[in-house]
C-alpha cells in the first residue's frame, strides 16, 4: 500500500475523561478534500474514532487531528485514510472492504510504537520467535545479527506492560569487552557501562518514546543494568530479557534461570557466532540444548532468511562463514 499524499507526525498526547481514554495524533494531513468531507461519518463510526479538522496547512492538505481509544486503533486509521487518498471512486463498500483487511492484517501485531506503527513479525521466523515468547514462560533464542530478535523480545515486553500484565521490564547484557579494552575507557563505573546498555534504551526510545522510558526508569517499572547486577534478584511480576546471552557463561545463565519467579516471563537471545568471551571461559550457548525438554521452556532459531536490516548484511554474513581460514594476525598476535 503506498502512502504519498497521507502524513501523520509523532505527537502523542493523552486526554482522559470520565467515559474513555482517548489516543490524540496531532495532525493527518489528507490532500484530497472530498474523502473526508464525503465520508468521514463513515469512517468515524466504522473504526470508533473522531476527526476535527484544523488551520489548513502551507502545503495546501488538510490536516485532522484524530482521536482512538488506542495506539492500535490509531494505527489501522492512518493505514485506511492514507490508502483511501490515493484512490478514486470512493464507496462506503470500497471503505468497509479496507478497513476489514487492515484489521486482519494487524492479528500479528506484538505493539504499536510511539507513532502509531503497529510492530508485527515479518519472516517466518520471527513469527515462530514472537508466538514462543507469548505461549511460554522462558525462550531461548539463536539467531544471526539483524534478525530482531532483541527488538522483538522488547516489543513484547512493553506489550504486557501496557496491558498491566506484568509490573516490571528487566533488561541487562554482559559486560564483556569485544576486542576493546574496558579501562581504558573514560569516566567512573557508570560512564564505562552505559555504552554497552544504549542499544536497549535505543529500543525502548523507538517503542515508547524516551519521555516515557524515562519516566518509567524513575519509576523503577524499567531496569536496565549488567548482567552481574542481577545476583541474589528475584524476578516477580517481571519481563527479563538477556540480550547478547552468547557473552554470559554457563554459571552467569545459572544465576540468571534459578531467578526466575511468579508471573514473569524470560527471553535469552543472542548470536553464537559473536562470542567474546576469554578463551578460558565457556559460553552459555554450550548449555542451550539441555532445556529442549523442559517444559513452558522454548528454544527458537532463526538464520539469515529472517535478517531485516540491510540486504547486504546477509551477504556479509555469508561471505564470512564461506570464507577462507587463512588468518592474518597483528604483531600482538591478535586477529
């Protein structure tokens, strides 16, 4: 479906009143006049919404400001109206027709980001992920670079969250230096750390807008902290997610598992192929395999078919596990 004339910006204010909770996005502007004009009561009452319409804008659209009971909702209008105003010969059936398409269409969706995009699985894989993650109570997953599987994990998370499932988000990663030296880094403990964290504050910026994560955070609703700060934690009520999990050893995995308390969820995820751990420390991808059997417990792979960043990083990752072993070392000995 191409979108050309619709836009809808990012800004997401709440109004409560005594009847319902109402989603406001602040501007959709239409460039054809008579869709809404002709059809608006149409489209309010098939998708329980409501338009008002605003200043018009420079560009010569009209823009709307509509209101939902939810992200969701908000996100299934954007698609309709942005669709309908690329067409012509509008019909109330033509209406009713979309509208049930993009409903269906959004059954996968895991959330709905701080705009109003729904986030939804896009390979087979993912879908396989997403569906483990909701129907069990620990998932393990393997999986190459750029597959979402971090993305994913969170997504759900803030999904539980938002539907006061669970209490809490946990989020934490090991510590481990990939080929860089930690000390020498700048700043305290905490200046040092950051940096390896920021990829999950990224990720919940991109879902729920970094006015909320940080809102949350102070709340104490999120907590995202290293790996070796979750010893002697018990998680209840919570949705714990260890990304990078291929950098925890076998006894940090233990420590981590026999957390686990009532009315939470866990997702281990990481990529085999990326470990950086000393030679003399054994990963916890070794230890995956013995959890097949252990019930509300699942372990998912996904592979280079679900990678949705860039095309070339399939190739990428292709070209290294086809490539040659000739290896050439620094003059540390490095490679």
């Amino acid at each position: 479906m191409t979108r050309p004339n619709v836009r809808a910006d990012t800004d997401r204010l709440v109004v409560k009143n005594e009847r319902r909770e109402y989603v406001i996005y602040r501007k959709i502007n239409v460039s054809n006049d008579d869709l809404l004009s002709n059809h608006i009561e149409k489209i309010e009452w098939l998708t329980d919404t409501k338009f008002f319409i605003l200043k018009p804008a420079d560009d010569g659209r009209t823009p709307y400001r509509i209101t939902a009971k939810d992200d969701a909702t908000i996100a299934r209008v954007i698609t309709l109206v942005s669709t309908l105003d690329g067409l012509s010969n509008i019909d109330n059936k033509k209406i009713e027709s979309l509208w049930k398409k993009i409903v269906n269409q959004n059954t996968d969706a895991v959330c709905t980001r701080k705009d109003g995009v729904a986030i939804t699985p896009r390979t087979a894989g993912q879908k396989k992920y997403v569906d483990a993650i909701l129907n069990n109570s620990i998932v393990i997953c393997r999986a190459p670079a750029g597959t979402g599987k971090t993305w994913l994990a969170i997504a759900a998370a803030c999904r539980m969250l938002r539907k006061k499932e669970i209490e809490k988000i946990v989020l934490t990663r090991p510590v481990i230096e990939a080929g860089e030296s930690l000390g020498f880094l700048p700043g305290g403990i905490a200046e040092k750390i950051d940096p390896y964290l920021q990829p999950l504050y990224d990720s919940l910026y991109d879902i729920l807008g970094k006015p909320e994560t940080e809102k949350l955070i102070q709340k104490g609703v999120i907590r995202i902290a290293p790996l070796a700060y979750m010893r002697g934690v018990t998680f209840t009520d919570s949705f714990v997610i260890l990304d990078e999990a291929q950098n925890a050893t076998r006894s940090q995995l233990k420590m981590l598992l026999t957390r686990f308390g009532e009315r939470s969820k866990m997702v281990i995820e990481g990529d085999v192929t990326q470990i950086d751990l000393p030679k003399e420390s054994v990963s916890c991808v070794n230890d995956f395999n013995l959890f097949l059997s252990v019930p509300d417990l699942a372990v998912t792979d996904m592979t280079t078919a679900d990678i949705v960043r860039h095309p070339i990083v399939v190739h990428i990752l292709k070209a290294y596990e086809e490539g040659n072993t000739n290896v050439i070392k620094s003059p540390g000995g490095k490679q």
